[in-house]
C-alpha cells in the first residue's frame, strides 16, 4: 500500500505533490520521490527513509520549475527500501517516469524479456518493467502516452495504480488501475490523481472514482477516462465530505477499524502471485531448496503477542497437510528453556514489524543452533526477514494501530501457504488437493467481507457490555488461539481483564470464576468439522450458562444447535475448519475496538504499549 499523488496546473507540481505525500505517508514510509517534466526532460529525485529524507535531498538538490509531477511514498513489497528501488521509476531512454501502487504477478517473466532485450534494469522492483514497457510502447502509438498506458497494462498481471508522465510533454498525467485504489480530484485550471483523497483535499473536494482496468487522462482542461480497449467510460464523481484527518482512516473514525476493514483485501494480496502458470505453489523469496526442507523434521515458530496467536492457529494446519511436528513458542520464552534445536529445525519467526527484539534474538539463537531460518513478516527489509534464510512477506500494507488485525489474518494466510509449499516439496499433499485448498482460500477474502456485516450489532453489544469488568474467551482446536487473540485485543485497548482459555480447561480451574452474568464469549467450531468438538463445547455452554454466564456466541450461519444456549449470536460465513479463525478473529476485533471506544480509550495508540517492541 503506497502513496500516490499526480499534478498538472498551474501551481508549483513539487509544492503540491510533496503536500500530498505529506498526507499519504501513512500508506508508507520506507522511501519516497518525485518527478517532474521539465521541458523536454524528466527531472528526478528520490530517497530511502521517509519523506524528510527525500525533502533534505530537495533542499541541496532541487527540482527544475515545473507545473507537472507525480511523486510516490513507498510500502516495499519487490525490493528493499533503497534508493535504487525507490519510485519514480524511469525508462532506460529517460523519457518515461512511472510510479506504482500494487503488485505485478508477472513481472518475473516480464523483466526475463526485457532483460533479453538488452534493456539493463536498475532495481529489484516489479515497477521498473512498467516504466520500461511504457517507453517502448510510445513509438508505435506515435507518442500517445495514454495509448501507450494500455498496451502496457494489457500485459500486466495482478493489482496496480499505475501514474506516468513523459519527457516534453507538459500537459498531460496519465495514470491506469486495477484492483488498487486511485481517485481523481477535479480542479480549477488543474487536477489531480491520488490513492486517496486526503492528498488533494485541501485544494478540491470534487473527484471521481474510478472503475475497474480502467486509464484516465489528466490535463489543466479536463479528464479523460477509457478502459484499457480505449473505450470511453464515464467516472462516478462524489463530493469529499472529509477532512484530510479522516480521509486518511478511509473515513474510519480509527485506522483500526479502518484496518479491520482493508482485511478482505489484505487477504487477496497475501494471496496474489502465489500459484505459478504450472499450477504449483511459488513462493518468491523461498530461498531454501526443496532438499532443506525435505530434511526438516521439526518446526519451530517464534513469536510474540498476536503473532504467537497467528503461530498457534497455524500449528494445526501445518501439522495435518505435512506431519512434521510443529512446536510454537513464546519467543521471549524460547532461548532460555534450553530448547532442542538442530539442522532439521525449521523455525518460522512471525513478526509484522520485522524489529521485535524478543523474536529477533529468539532467531538468531535457533540459527546458531544450526536451524534453518524463515520469516513471516509484514515490513520488507526489516531486521527479522534479512537475519533468516528465506521470507513470505504478507503484503498487509502499513498497520498502524498498535492493536494488530490485517497483519494477523495475513499471518495466518502466510503460514498456511508455507505449510502447503513444504506439503508440496515433500509430497504430502497431491496437487490437486493443494490447489483444492488454495482455492477454498481464494474465497476467504468474500467470506471476511461478509463478517464486516456483523460490525453494527457487535458494537452495539460492546457498548451494552463496557462497564463489565471482566470478559472471558473459549474455543477449541483452532477456536482455542482465536480466543486466546480476541482476549489480548481487549486487554490491549479496553484496558481490562480477559482471559481465553481452551474450553476443555474450564472444568480444570477456570469455571469457578463463573458467576451470574460473567460474559463469556464461545468460538463454536463448524458441526461439519470434527462433531465431537462442536458437541463439546455445546455443553461447555451449558455448563457456564447453567452458572449465570452471559454465552456470546460466534457460530457458523445455520448452525442451530447453539441457540438454546446463547444469549447472544454473532454469525460468521460457513468456511472450511483450519480457515474459520479467518472469519472468527473479526468480531472479536470489532467487539474490543468498540468497547474500548465506549470507555473513551484512544483506540490507535493505547496505553503503555508500542507498535514495535524493539527491546527485550
Ligand atoms: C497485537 O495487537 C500487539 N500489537 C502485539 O501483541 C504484537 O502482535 C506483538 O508485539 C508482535 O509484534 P510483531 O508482529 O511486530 O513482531
């Protein structure tokens, strides 16, 4: 998820795009940079690190006067934050500067071809072939920079906002999506296009919406928009009711709830490009060969907080496709238990930031055991990711509430799909069973889009239950890490006790904290799954309502059984069983958000806790 900002007007374009960025850097913030069309040529800067980075560098080294840009903040997903991969990126020749918001599945085969052109690339990025392909595509349109736009998007593949503009052409910005978000913002004698509308806010609150594979022209007279047939098509404009302060939360009241929202799509992007034109798993940065991890014979996942969850969710899944043992830890926990670590270890280090020192050290102490390394991780480049051996990035964008929920989902999604990969390498699993799986998980992002259906009663119960002082959690099999996870949100933002347990514990110590109208929140497994779990934890809540509890239940749409014994219903989409935390985890989000909001707490920063826990 990054930042994108086009200008063409009359105004100062570095003024206006550098302004915008300012309001995008959210989306962002590994590295940034601008260009202009100045005259005949394209003037160019950009920087690792955030955005002052690239400023300071405009301060010794300006910009060429020019009322035409386009400048990008960047979240890396191909290529770590460096100059060298951060956009614009220009065409060999220097006419053409692109940048992007996305990720281009095949820019593998794409870069091979231009490679065997001769055309010698600058970066690890997935953008730079654009910029390539863009400037080869102009001589045969006679220049036409908008047609050119969607000969090259008619071989792109995957999720893209793609703006350019071209050397000695100072009217025109062009720009072309695909399942990323760009919106257009309608000036006087000037426009405007961005990935959001809190860049442009300031100057206009007219804008139009773009469709789907759609290019659209921008020039001081108008907009133009096509498919990429170049069939005209006609935009959606809307009114901006926000202030760049809530556009940049999507509208949202909070960035957590506007990151509970993005799942569905950071779902589909820690999805995409999984599955190569053979059918097979590809992993892009799986640098360990199929013969390391045929001789694994134990997995290790180290984690902290959320990410722990996410690691015990994933034990069972990776477990029943690949039969190797898989043991998760509390990383903080690891090292000093004397664990037993070799060669044939596989350790999964979970970490969204990629900087958490208890994961970190954790890491290098299995490696020095000898362990083969694997990250799971959110932010490209961090620590985490380059200290292992190989690394599934999640591809989440920017989470910035401290109380994690995209990160986790993709988490999830990520260790399934290394744990498919090593069912793949080592024969586990037929092909055709692993592509049935990927695509019950192709189907995940619909399904957590219709549990973002439930927010309205849960907030609702929240709000009815935010003087309790306690609330408990319990689940089975893999509702057993969704309660534990639904009991740290709401310690983590309401500032109260909660407690998850598995719900065969209960009879074992915790079911004396029962007491009359003690809320207790059951994650009931799928009655298609194994029934003896679903039976059982129909009579765990008998047994707690039977002393008072007040049962909220999340259960699957039909599933009747649960109603004798619930006070409450939350309904998530029938899924298959190792993917129900996927919609169970989301109202549980829900309910602690809206129960912490109730109590007044500021829910993106709580209390005494930080994004990013960079000491032990
Ligand atoms: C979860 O809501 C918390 N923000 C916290 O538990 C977090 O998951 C943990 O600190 C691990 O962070 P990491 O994923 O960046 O390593």
């Amino acid at each position: 998820m990054c930042g994108i900002v086009g200008y063409v007007g009359e105004k100062q374009a570095l003024e206006v795009v550098v302004e915008g960025l300012r309001k995008l850097e959210y989306r962002g913030y590994d590295s940034a940079g601008v260009a202009v069309v100045s005259g005949d040529h394209l003037d160019v800067r950009k920087k690792a690190g955030k955005l002052a980075n690239l400023e300071s560098l405009l301060g010794t080294d300006p910009l060429a006067s020019s009322t035409i840009g386009i400048g990008h903040t960047r979240w890396a997903t191909h290529g770590g934050p460096t100059d060298a991969n951060a956009h614009p990126h220009v065409s060999e020749d220097g006419r053409v500067a692109v940048i992007h918001n996305g990720i281009i599945e095949n820019f593998a085969e794409l870069r091979a071809e231009l490679t065997a052109a001769g055309v010698t690339l600058s970066s690890e990025t997935d953008t730079e072939v654009v910029a390539h392909i863009l400037a080869r595509s102009l001589p045969a349109v006679g220049g036409d920079l908008a047609e050119a736009m969607r000969h090259t998007c008619q071989r792109l593949e995957g999720a893209f906002t793609l703006v350019a503009v071209v050397a000695d052409d100072t009217d025109v910005v062009v720009a072309a999506r695909r399942n990323s978000p760009l919106v257009v913002g309608l000036g006087q004698g000037e426009n405007f296009l961005a990935s959001d509308v809190s860049a442009f806010v300031a100057y206009t609150r007219e804008a139009l919406e773009l469709g789907q594979d759609q290019v659209v022209s921008i020039t001081r007279e108008g907009v133009t928009i096509t498919d990429f047939d170049g069939v005209a098509v006609e935009a959606k404009p809307f009114t901006v009711t926000w202030d760049a302060a809530a556009a940049e939360k999507g509208g949202h009241d909070t960035f957590m709830m506007k990151e509970i929202y993005e799942q569905p799509k950071s779902v589909a992007d820690a999805l995409r490009g999984r599955v190569g034109t053979d059918g097979r798993l590809q992993l892009d940065e799986m640098r360990l060969s199929d013969s390391d991890l045929r001789e694994i014979d134990k997995i290790v996942v180290i984690a902290c907080g959320t990410a722990y969850h996410a690691g015990l969710v994933a034990k069972y899944a990776i477990e029943h496709w690949t039969r190797i043992p898989v043991d998760v830890e509390l990383a903080s926990e690891f090292r000093y238990r004397d664990p037993i670590v070799d060669d044939r270890t596989l350790t999964i280090a979970i970490s969204q930031s990629g900087e958490t020192m208890d994961t970190l050290m954790a890491l290098r102490y299995a490696r020095e055991q000898g362990s083969k390394a694997l990250a799971i991780c959110n932010t490209v480049g961090s620590t985490i990711p380059r200290e292992s051996d190989a690394v599934l990035y999640t591809y989440a964008g920017p989470e910035i509430a401290v109380a994690s929920t995209k990160a986790f989902l993709t988490q999830i999604i990520a260790a399934y799909l290394v744990g498919l990969y090593l069912a793949q390498v080592r024969g586990n699993m037929f092909g055709d069973e692993i592509a049935s799986v990927m695509r019950d998980l192709q189907d995940m992002p619909q399904a957590v889009d219709r549990v973002l259906d439930t927010v309205e009663p849960v907030t609702e119960l929240a709000r009815e239950l935010a003087a309790v002082p306690s609330v408990l959690f319990i689940g089975r099999h893999v509702g057993y890490p969704v309660a534990l996870e639904g009991a740290l949100k709401l310690k983590e933002l309401a500032y109260m006790h909660a407690e998850g347990f598995a719900a065969g514990e209960l009879k074992h110590g915790p079911i004396a904290l029962i007491e009359e109208g003690v809320p207790v929140v059951v994650v009931v497994p799928s009655p298609r799954g194994r029934a003896t779990l679903h039976d059982k934890i129909i009579s765990n809540m008998q047994e707690v309502r039977a002393r008072g509890a007040r049962t909220i239940v999340i259960a699957e749409e039909g599933d009747e059984t649960v109603v004798p014994y619930a006070d409450h219903i939350i309904r998530v989409p029938v899924v298959p069983t190792l993917m129900q935390p996927l919609v169970s985890t989301v109202p549980l989000q829900v309910f602690a958000c809206a129960m912490a909001t109730a109590k007044g707490h500021d829910v993106d920063q709580p209390r005494n806790l930080a994004k990013s826990v960079t000491v032990e």
